[in-house]
C-alpha cells in the first residue's frame, strides 16, 4: 500500500477533498442504512469503518469506500430472508452479521491468492445488466415512499398496490422527494464543491419541522445492537449454512467486482495504477470491521470517488480524513438523524439509482450482438423482478459459457486468445522496419495479435505519463477478427485517456466484424473519425502531417 502521503505539496488537497467528501458520504450512508432495513446508523458505521481500512489498507489511493447501492440491495435482501426466518431482526442479527464478516474474509482470501486480476475477464453485458437492474429496482422501491407511504419489499407487490396509493397522494412527501431531486440535479451549475445530496438534506429538513408537514420520518429505529446478547451470537439454523455461505460469496463478488471497477474510474483519472489485491484485503478487512460494529456491507464508491478526485483527493489521507469526518459528524449531529424526512431519503435513493443504471449501453441495445444484448437483458430483468442471487448466479454461468464461446471461435480461426500485456517497444512487422528515426520518436505502435481483442492493459493506457515525447499511437488491428462489448469500451476508454493527454489515436487494419460493431455503437465517427481509420500502415504513415486531434466534444458522444 502505498504510504498516507503527509508532505505539504499533498495534504492540502486531501484535507479539503476529505472534508467534503465526507459532506457527500453522509447523507448517502443514511440513505442506505434505511434501506437496508438496519437503521440509518449501520450505513454510517459502515461509511466510516470501509472508508477507514481501506484507507489504510486499500490498493487505490484515490478511493472512498462505503455503502453503495448494489451493495445495499444485496444486504437487504439478505437482511430481510433472515428476519422471516427468524422473527425479528435482533434474532437474527448473529446470522447477519456472520454473512457480512464472512463475506469480508472471502475478499481477503481473494486478495491473498491474487485473484484480483481475474475479475477484469467477467462479460461486459453481466456487469452492466446486474448493476442497472439495481439502480432500476433501487428507484421501484422509492414509489411508496416519495407517494408518502412504507414500501412493500416485493416489486411485484409495489406495481400492483401502486395504483392504489395513487388515490391517496401525500403531495407533502412528493413535493419534498421532487425538491431533493433538484436540488441534487441543480446545485452543480452553481456549485461542483457542495454536493447537493447534502444540501437537500440541511436545507429541507428544518423546512419539514418548522411547517409541521404531516410525512414520514426516519425515526428511532433499532440496528438490533441493542437486544442483541453476545454469548448467544449463533447461526440461525432455519437459515441453513448453504445460504449463509452463497450469501457471502455474492457479497464478495460484487463488492469486488464494483471496487475494482472504480479503481480502474480512479486510475483514469489520477494517472496512477492500483494495486487490485491490496485493494480486495482492505474492502474485505473494511466489511469486516463494519459487520462487527452494527454496519452493512459496502464497496468503493464511484460517485465519492470522483468527487473526491475532483477536490484534491489523491492519496489515502482524503479517505482518512473522510471517515473521521464521518464520525465527528455522527457522534455531532447523530442525535438528529431520527428528524430526517423519509422522502428526502427516498430522492437521494433515485439518484444513486439513476447514477447505477447504464443508459448508453441501453440505447444500444439493437445494435449489439444478440448474445450479449440477451444476456444483459435476462440478468437486468432477473434482478427486478425475480431473485437478486438468482441474477448474480446466473450471471456467473451466462459469463462462463459466454467466454467458452469465444475460445471456441478462436480454436476455430486457429489462433490463441490474448490479451495486450506487453508495454515495452514491440518487435517491428515487415512493413515497420524503414520507419526514420524522427517518426520513431512521436509515434508509439501497438500490436494486436489476438484475433478476439477484448482490452488493453494498464501499461498501455500509463504510456502518456510514461513517455511524453509520444504525439501519436497507432494501433494494429490487421489480426483482430472479431471485438465484443469489452474492445469498444476498451478502445473507447484508450481515446479518452489518449485525448487527454492530446495524443492522436490512428487505426489502421480494421476488419469487417470490428468495424460493424464499432459503427453499430456509434464509435465511427464520433469516437473514431474515418479520418483516423486507415487500410494499412504505410496510409496511416503518410497521413501523419495532415493528422489533427479530435475535438474534445467526440469524447462522449456515444
């Protein structure tokens, strides 16, 4: 890990990023605690004992970790199978928490065995389904209570008893989840320092009390501490050992798969590198510590992460000072948290579902594979309305034939698969060797050697900070057959990080298959001008005096 940076040029920036950061954190961690049916403090106990070990302990330095949406959906679910099995949730309580503490020790395990690696090799379409079935049933649960009312658990309940509900509107509790919503969506054209969720809260909550207005209210709701023996902390037995170890084993998984996908967010956008196993130990060590304390589960955070990055943040000290803030602020105000308006809750809870569900990917939906348009719709659909752990399981074995497919259509071109690993200067091809030694230095050459390209490594997209003199980087996709979901975002994400470092992007080779994908999804010509695309390499070198970088407005086109 690397060492909580102290030194003037640093602390600066990561103390004003941890402080408001923390103004962030807080009203989300509250959020999700209610959700999860725990209590708003098992959010706060879990933002602050994530957000601490991994601070410590965590491979990105960048990250703030914590209770996230998936995360939460899933320790709800859990949460509430093991309150039907049980009675109540202080009797069920030693269930609960032997879930989450095993849940951090198979992260460990994980981290331990280097196994972080593999998780980059888990379908695109799987990712994607999961994570925006989530952010959809996350804004289905907030119907009842932005109308006013307690929310069934089922979605299937919620959709039936909704039009119901519809005749008996408290215009007090929507008018405060529409004021929420606002100000969240507002207050970043006047402020990017505040976060909105944080404002709504301050600002509207006085507001509820000094109108008397008649809605909901968090409430003094136990964490189940309070009945809670520790000499009788036994597993349920109703619950079964199978369940509570697939449980925990889901957890993992998707609180990995969500850190590690905002390391990568963060590595984007610090220039550094993380170190994906270390990063596993400290969100496993982190769950740990939260379970133990009365806390739910939690990942690294994207949202915080950014905003953090956005602040100053770039070294562990801004997730340290983020979560002692956190417990200043809990043990500060705590005592008010039972005040909050449940609405005002119920629209910081749409947010995070909206920030979850990828829109892009969804526009995109009739012009992907069928395979993968399919499978993201099967495990997106699975997650609303069906079974949380069904989705993710089937998610799992749909990744896994998915991959088996594609290792067949490789046997078949007889070719091996591969990925790009390899950063130093490449073997010249035949047509490469007359290159003069000015071209040399501005150009760098990448080969693609696999016939299946699915992303690039981490070296590679480090090449801008590595070597400056670099103007240009043509990429050679002459034996590139075929490109999934993974390529387009893997090449997608190269331009990004290329452009912003202004640095041209050249492709030359492209074949059929690649090609239709890349216009299916819009990435020629936004992404890639056909200016930039060339049938061979001795086209892309001749271009290179008329070659001009892309207007930084193609970034996000698509």
């Amino acid at each position: 890990m690397e060492k909580i940076q102290l030194d003037t040029s640093t602390i600066l920036g990561n103390l004003f990023s941890g402080l408001t950061v923390a103004a962030l954190s807080f009203p989300l961690a509250l959020a999700f605690g209610v959700q999860s049916g725990m209590g708003a403090f098992a959010g706060l106990f879990a933002a602050i004992a994530i957000g601490m070990m991994t601070a410590w302990f965590g491979g990105t330095p960048s990250m703030i970790s914590g209770p996230t949406g998936p995360m939460t959906v899933i320790s709800a679910a859990i949460i509430a199978l093991s309150i039907e099995t049980s009675g109540s949730l202080s009797a069920a309580m030693g269930s609960i928490i032997t879930i989450f503490v095993l849940a951090g020790i198979i992260q460990i395990i994980l981290g331990l065995f280097k196994a972080g690696a593999y998780f980059r090799y888990i379908p695109y379409p799987v990712v994607t389904g999961f994570f925006s079935g989530i952010g959809i049933l996350l804004i289905v649960l907030q119907i009842f209570p932005v109308l006013g009312y307690s929310s069934p658990k089922n979605v299937v309940d919620i959709f039936i008893e909704a039009p119901g509900m519809l005749k008996q509107v408290n215009y007090a509790a929507v008018g405060l989840a529409s004021a929420t919503l606002a100000i969240i969506y507002l207050l970043p054209k006047i402020s990017l320092t505040l976060p909105g969720s944080f404002v709504a809260l301050i600002v509207l909550t006085p507001v509820v009390t000094m109108l008397g207005l008649d809605v909901n209210l968090i409430g003094h709701i136990s964490t189940g501490y309070s009945d809670l023996q520790m000499d009788k902390l036994t597993l349920n037995q109703s619950l079964g050992l199978s369940t509570i170890v697939i449980s925990a084993l889901i957890l993992a998984v998707v609180g990995a798969i969500e850190s590690l996908l905002t390391a990568v967010v963060a590595d984007n956008k610090t220039k550094k590198r993380h170190n994906c196993n270390e990063e596993l130990i400290g969100q496993g060590m982190g769950n740990m510590l939260s379970a133990v304390i009365g806390g739910i589960p939690g990942a690294g955070a994207n949202m915080h992460t950014i905003f953090n990055i956005k602040a100053g943040g770039r070294t562990h000290l801004s997730g340290l000072i983020n979560s002692v803030t956190l417990l200043i602020l809990m043990l500060g105000a705590g005592s008010y948290v039972h005040f909050i308006p449940l609405p005002i809750v119920a629209g910081i809870l749409i947010s995070v579902g909206i920030e979850l569900i990828n829109f892009q990917q969804i526009r995109n939906i009739l012009r992907i594979p069928k395979t993968e348009a399919t499978i993201m719709l099967i495990v997106l659909g699975l997650t609303v309305f069906d079974d949380i752990f069904q989705a993710v399981t089937l998610g799992v074995v749909m990744a896994t034939f998915l991959l088996m497919k594609k290792m067949a259509d490789m046997t078949e071109n007889k070719a091996l698969s591969g990925t790009i690993d390899e950063f130093t200067r490449e073997k010249a091809w035949a047509d490469e060797a007359y290159l003069t030694q000015e071209i040399q230095q501005k150009i760098y050459i990448k080969h693609i050697n696999s016939p299946v390209f699915q992303r690039f490594s981490p070296e590679f997209l480090a090449l801008p900070n590595r070597h400056h003199e670099i103007e240009i980087v043509i990429l050679r996709m002459e034996k590139v057959s075929y490109i999934d979901l993974l390529g387009v975002y893997a090449i997608k994400e190269a331009v990004s990080v290329l452009q912003d470092n202004n640095i041209t992007l050249l492709v030359t080779g492209l074949q059929q298959q690649p090609r239709d994908m890349l216009k299916k999804v819009r990435m020629i010509p936004h992404i890639l001008p056909e200016n930039t695309l060339h049938l061979d390499f001795q086209s892309a070198i001749k271009s290179l005096s008329t070659v001009t970088p892309y207007p930084s407005s193609q970034k996000n086109e698509i």
